[in-house]
C-alpha cells in the first residue's frame, strides 16, 4: 500500500506543472474574453450616452425654435435635470466598467508572468504611449469620457440654472425684426 501511495504521489507531482499551466491558460483566455467585454460595453455605454444627451439637446433647441405658448424656461429646467442624472449615471457605470476593465487587465499580466511570458499583449497594452514605463499617456479613453462627462455636465447645468434667461434671449432674438433690402 505504501508503493502505491508513493507512486500516486509521484504521478501528481509530474502532472502538477501541466495541470497548472492548462489552468492558467484557461483563465488567460477567460481574463481575455472578459477584458474584450468591458471594452464593449464602454463602447456601447457611451454610444447609449451620447444618444441620449444628443436626443435630450435637440428637443430643447427644439423647444426654444418653437412658437407654442408654454412655459419653456420650466420644461428646459426639466430637461436639463435629466440630463445631469443622465450625465452621472453614465459617469458611474463608466467607473465601475474601468474598475472591471482594469482588473481584467491587471489579471492578465499576471497570469503572463506566471506562465513566462514576459512581453505578452497586456504587457505590451500597458506600455502603450510616452512616459516612463507607460504609466502616463497623452491620450486615454478613460481621460477623454471625463472631459466629456465634465463639459456635459457643465452645460447642462448652465441651462438649467440659466433656463429662463437662455428662453428669453431666444425670443429676443426672434422677435427682432431684420432689416429688409428694401428698407436699406
């Protein structure tokens, strides 16, 4: 009984490495798919913000180009309120997909040196851009949704704390008369 014991042992010491190395390869294709996956869905997420934002902005020069007798100042302060949420909304989902993207990535380049593959894709993602060791690059997607995330909030919340003013100039606006040809 002791022989086979010790040769049961011996058999899954030289099957380990394998075992462990098919485990890691597994979980590398994994870490893979789910990484491309929260890429998507950062696509999709911003596409869904911006046709919501873009929706949101063409009913209120909609609305302001109107002649209808209603009180636009308090439907414009409404749009824009949905607009800020919608705006935060879309901001956090963003972080928590990087928060996931990120994890993914991370993942992957240990998994890379675990199996020794040193200069592996999320190795090389990672270096992308000047600076030292990559860690600083000019231009990321994640630095590009927070300036559009900023400016649209900024502009919504200028409309809606300026609604009424933004409704007057527009009326002002239409209701200068403009010099005719005739009249010059």
């Amino acid at each position: 009984m002791t022989s086979t014991t010790k040769s049961s042992q011996t058999e899954s010491v030289a099957t380990e490495p394998t075992a462990t190395k098919e485990i890691l390869l597994a979980e590398y294709e994994e870490v893979g798919h789910n990484w491309r996956f929260f890429i998507g869905l950062r696509a999709t997420t911003f596409s869904g913000f911006i046709t919501v934002n873009t929706t949101l902005a063409a009913v209120t020069g909609w609305l302001l180009g109107s002649r209808m007798e209603i009180n636009k100042a308090t439907i414009i302060s409404a749009i824009a309120l949905v607009a800020i949420i919608s705006t935060i909304a879309s901001g956090l989902t963003e972080y928590r997909i990087w928060l996931l993207f990120n994890t993914c990535h991370a993942r992957a380049m240990e998994v890379e040196n675990l199996l020794s593959i040193g200069e592996g894709l999320y190795h090389q993602i990672g270096r992308v851009g000047p600076g030292p060791k990559g860690r600083w690059k000019v231009v990321t997607y994640t630095k590009v949704m927070i300036l559009i995330l900023l400016l649209n909030l900024l502009m919504w919340c200028g409309i809606l704390l300026y609604s009424k003013r933004v409704v007057t100039a527009t009326m002002q606006v239409e209701q200068k008369p403009s010099a005719s040809p005739v009249q010059k």
